[in-house]
C-alpha cells in the first residue's frame, strides 16, 4: 500500500537513490514538478523514473550514480531540497 509522500533513500558506494510515493494525480504533479525545479537549480541531470501502481497512485525514484555525483555532496543537496520543497520532514533511510 502506497503512502502519500512516503520517502526513502538507498545509499550504497557510488550510489544514491530517493523513492517517492504519492496516492493522488495532485501529489504526482507536484513531485514531478518539483523535481524538475531542483534538477534546474543544481544542473544536475539523475536518472528519474516513474512508476504507476494504479489510476491514482505510483512512485518516482530519482538516482544518482558515478563519480560526478557521488564524490561530491551534489545528490545529498539535491535530496534535502526536494524534500524540504516538498515538505516532507523526514525519509527511512535503507
């Protein structure tokens, strides 16, 4: 079951990922904006993938890998902003 802006991040080496859920076409359309917003503010490009689960609900996973990013602190800054744009307080952390 989908929870509405449920977050969680995966950290590896040389990698990060944020999963982002949302239950209705408003919380989708927000994500979705947003992440283009904060990917303009940093000139960064991660791999954004959407998901639909069902009519209302899905997920986006925004993924950062190799060195350009995971060397410097870029995908944490991206993360923390799209979470406070997005109001979300806080993630589980995998």
């Amino acid at each position: 079951m989908l929870n509405d802006k449920h977050t969680t991040v995966l950290m590896e080496e040389g990698y990060m990922r944020i999963h982002i859920e949302y239950t209705n076409a408003k919380s989708r359309s927000l994500i979705c904006d947003t992440i283009g917003e904060v990917e303009k503010e940093f000139d960064v490009t991660p791999e954004v993938l959407h998901r639909r689960i069902d009519t209302d609900g899905g997920t986006f996973s925004i993924e950062f890998s190799g060195d350009d990013y995971t060397s410097t602190r870029t995908c944490g800054e991206f993360i923390e902003r799209l979470l406070k744009k997005l109001d979300i307080p806080k993630c589980d952390y995998l």
